[in-house]
C-alpha cells in the first residue's frame, strides 16, 4: 500500500497514487481473464508497466497490435490442423465454417466486453481508460490465441 501513496516525477510535475495503481490493475487483468502468463500479447500488456502513462498507452497499442498477430498466427495453424483432420472433407468444410463464425463472434464479444471493461474505469483521468481497453484486448485476444492453438493440437491428423 506504501508504495501506492509514493509520488514519482511526470513532465507535468509530480503524480500521485492514482496513476501509479494501473500497473495492479494491469496485473489483475491478465489474472482475471485466466490468461497464459507465457503468452507473448500479456507479457507484453505486463511490460508497459515502466512507463509514462503517454508511452505506456502507445505500448499497450503496440500490445493489442502484437496480440492481434498472435491470434492469426493461431488461426492459421488450426487451419492448417483442420486441412490435416483425420476426417473427411466434409467435417473438414464444417469445422471451416464454424471457425468463420465464431471468429465473427468472438470480434463481436470482445468489443463488448473490452468496451463494458473500459466504463468500468469510471472518471478515470487521460487516457486511462483507453488504457484499460487496450489491456482488454490484448488480454482477450492472447485467451482467444490459447483457445485456438488448443484446438489445433487435439485434431488427430492423418
């Protein structure tokens, strides 16, 4: 709680706890969402703790950027899993199909739920709850990665 209260400089002069409290929250979100510590999106998130908080929001993009990479990476290799299913081509067809919409869905829940995340930061000052945002997508995207890959590797291939 101490190190909460403490002051640390900004090119704006000095900046109480309130600022310094996103790096637990950021913590807290990529243990809440039952997230890889190992994923390469929350290390990330997790890294941008050292910064200032212009900097922090401009490397949580780079986050949310990298997570979004990492989610089509995991994408591709379920595909590639499915083309390589021990099954004919007709489930093979359906479980392509089935990807198409739940990626659909899932862009869907994610704004939503990264949205109803970012107004739980109520007044929060600056950008701060973009901030939130940001952790939210690249939290829900590295989970959504993790799902995929899984997937990928339960297909028996031929």
């Amino acid at each position: 709680m101490r190190a909460m209260l403490n002051t640390y400089p900004t090119a704006c002069g000095r900046v109480m706890g309130a600022a310094r409290v996103l790096p637990a929250i950021v913590i807290g979100l990529v243990l809440g969402l039952g997230l890889a510590l190992a994923s390469p999106a929350a290390l990330a998130a997790d890294d941008c703790d050292g910064y200032s908080q212009a900097d922090r929001l401009v490397c949580l993009r780079h986050a949310a950027t990298a997570s979004e990479g990492e989610m089509a990476q995991a994408r591709t290799g379920l595909l590639s899993a499915i083309a390589q299913w021990d099954e004919s081509a007709k489930y093979q067809a359906i479980a392509r199909r089935q990807l198409s919409a739940a990626d659909r869905a899932f862009a869907t829940h994610r704004a939503a739920h990264c949205d109803l995340h970012k107004s739980l930061g109520g007044g929060a000052i600056g950008s701060g709850l973009e901030m939130r945002r940001l952790v939210c997508v690249a939290a829900t995207n590295a989970a959504r990665a993790a799902q995929l890959r899984q997937m990928a590797e339960r297909l028996e291939p031929r």
